[in-house]
C-alpha cells in the first residue's frame, strides 16, 4: 500500500512538471483521473474511466479526460494500445516494466507477458540491420484457453491450416 501511495506521489509530481513545462495545471479535475488510473490494475477506455469517475463521485467531464489522456500519454504515465477494433485502450506504464500482451479475438481477454528471448531476439535483429529501436510494442491475437475449450476453436483452426 506504502509503495502505491509512493508511486502516485512521484507520478503527480511527473505530471505537474510535465504540465508546468507546457505552462499548463495540474487542475483538480486532472488530479482525480491520474489517482483513479492509479488505482487500476486493468486495461481501460475513455468511457470506462468516465464512468470510474462518476461511481467514485467525481467531477471529470468526457471533453477533460479526451484532452487530458493524451498529456499523461507524453508525461510517459500512460500507453494507449490498439488491442480491440477500433477502441483505444490505456494502461498505467509508470513503475511498470516493459510487457507484451495477448489478446482473445473472441472474448478480448488481454493476457500481459514478458519474455526475455523475444526482447534479445529484437536487440539482435536492430543489431543485424544497424537499427536503433526506440521503442516497439507486441499484441498476439488469438484465442484464450477457455474460449479454445468452449468454442472448439483447435477443430476451425485446423481447417483453416490444411
């Protein structure tokens, strides 16, 4: 509990030099969406947070968490990923290592992972071609173990490979 109260701490002073830098606030209404994404441990949508934010009795317009989510994105408090068609989602990246993640095209479940080989494999891959990534983001798409057992999806997948 002590480490997330810290974490927060350090990203809210993150953010309000990020924004002070851009000669913007660190307003009230920015405040409670940076706790509130903090407190989450999932993936989210715009909406999504909106509605934490109105369960929670706070006073966030829709307008304030379109323009604010963005900010948090190149304060480096945040990612979007493209892992549902056509719906953003964001997650907290501050005090997270790098991960991957794979996603259930049928009930989109997202799985996080890390690997170390696949992370050695790009570096020596940048290295064969005398490339400098700077960054690179992995989504698997496919199917989770329960939907694999309860759609028969091994008996569709091996029609679609013979």
């Amino acid at each position: 509990m002590k480490s997330l109260l810290i974490q927060k701490s350090h990203a809210r002073e993150c953010f309000r030099n990020f924004l002070r830098g851009k000669n913007l606030l660190l307003t009230t209404e920015r405040s409670r969406l940076l706790d509130i994404i903090f407190s989450q441990r999932r993936h989210f949508c715009i909406y999504d947070l909106h509605q934490m934010c109105q369960v929670n009795q706070q006073k966030v317009s829709l307008a304030t968490i379109y323009r604010t989510l963005p900010l948090m994105e190149k304060a480096g408090l945040i990612r979007a990923v493209n892992l549902k068609a056509d719906n953003w989602l964001y997650e907290n990246t501050y005090f997270k290592h790098h991960h991957d993640h794979m996603v259930c095209v049928a009930c989109g479940k997202i799985i996080e992972f890390e690997n170390v080989g696949i992370e050695k494999m790009q570096s020596k891959v940048c290295k064969k071609h005398d490339f400098i990534m700077t960054e690179h983001t992995l989504e698997l798409r496919g199917y989770c173990s329960h939907c694999k057992k309860t759609r028969k999806i091994s008996a569709l997948l091996g029609s679609k490979t013979a």
